[in-house]
C-alpha cells in the first residue's frame, strides 16, 4: 500500500476485531528470537526504562520486564491490550491507551526512555504522521537511549493497512528530529512467512555518545 490508500482506513480497528488470533500468532514466537539483531543493544541498556509502542500481546513487554527495565506499554487496540495484560498479568508493566503521532498520554508521564521499541507498527503509521511521529519518539529518548524501530513490506490486509517504508526514509527523517540511524539491517520472518521481510533499524540521538 501506499500513500493512495484509504486514508480513512484505521489499523487499530483490524487488531482490535482479531485481537484473540493474533495474540496467539506473536506469542508462537520468542522475543529474544524475533529481535536477535538488535539484542545487544536491548540488554546493554537493561535496568533502565523501555517504552514498547504498539505492544501487542505483550511478549516483547514482559521480556523487557524480565531483563530488568521499567517497562511502559503502549498499546490502542483495546483487545490486544486486554490480551497482553491477562496473557502476562505477572509483568511489572504500566499499560496505556495511547497512539502515534502524537503519544500524548506517554508524554505526560514525564519521564524519558533508555530504550524505545517499535516493532511492526511503522508501516501502520501514515506517511504524513511519520515527521510528527519520530519528533515525538525523540522527544521521550533518553540521552543516551536507543530507538529500535523494526518494519515490514507492506502486504494487502484490507483491515490492517499497511504504508510502504521507502528505503532512506528513516534516514531522511531522523536528522529533522535530532536523531541519526546508527544500524539498519535485514532480519527473517520469525513467523516462516516467505513474502514478509523486515528490516530493523537502530536511531540515537545526534549528541549521544553511546551506540
């Protein structure tokens, strides 16, 4: 899909309505697995504060409260939220309603984050939210925090629109928003998918000196 696409289109709504399916789907596979090429970088930083936008059934939260952080979870699909928090009632993880661009629930708790994951949530994001939506990330990073933003080809789930990801953007729009792309890499489908290929990339601030 791409920019043409109906605008008025709401992914939130597709998880939500399939929220059940799709909790069991992302917890077939481990966290650890599915973000093995930045996982140097997730538990350098363990002990300190994550924030897991768009966090789904939970998984990638309660691995991250497992390692130690402090874990706040952004999730707006209220039954994949309701999933996540009955499926890991064990994790110490404050749960939010909240949503990009603009994040405004998370930005009120004042705090910023050693760590911020995004995974399979950019090609949801619109591409005229994704400026508004990165100065929004970088504006809860922390000094020396790492913005780990993991996305997919688009594909054609009428309910789950997906935007394409043009190769650089992330580049392009990170120096607008104080950042800088320090890791890109090409990573497998964890989910044996072989039309669903992903790519991660690692963003910190222009001034951080930790990598």
């Amino acid at each position: 899909m791409d920019a043409d696409h109906d605008r008025e289109a709401d992914p939130i709504a597709g998880y939500d309505a399939a929220a059940a399916e799709i909790a069991v789907r992302y917890e077939s596979v481990q966290a650890e697995a599915v973000h093995a090429v930045v996982a140097d970088l997730v538990r350098s930083r363990a002990g300190g504060r994550a924030l897991d936008v768009g966090a789904g059934s939970g998984r990638d939260a309660a691995w991250l409260a497992r390692l130690g952080y402090a874990v706040v979870a952004v999730e707006p699909a209220a039954g994949l939220r309701a999933e996540a928090q009955a499926r890991h009632a064990e994790a110490d993880v404050l749960w939010l309603d909240d949503r990009l661009p603009r994040l405004s629930a998370t930005h009120a708790l004042d705090r910023t984050f050693d760590l911020i994951l995004l995974s399979g949530v950019w090609m949801h994001v619109r591409p005229g939210d994704r400026p508004p939506a990165l100065r929004s990330l970088a504006a809860l990073l922390a000094d020396d925090g790492v913005l780990l933003i993991s996305h997919r080809n688009p594909s054609s789930v009428p309910d789950r629109p997906m935007w394409a990801c043009p190769e650089g953007e992330l580049e392009r729009l990170a120096g607008d928003s104080g950042l800088r792309v320090i890791r890109s890499v090409a990573a497998q489908d964890r989910l044996g998918r072989g039309d669903v290929r992903w790519t991660s990339t690692v963003l910190v601030r222009l001034e951080a000196t930790r990598g």
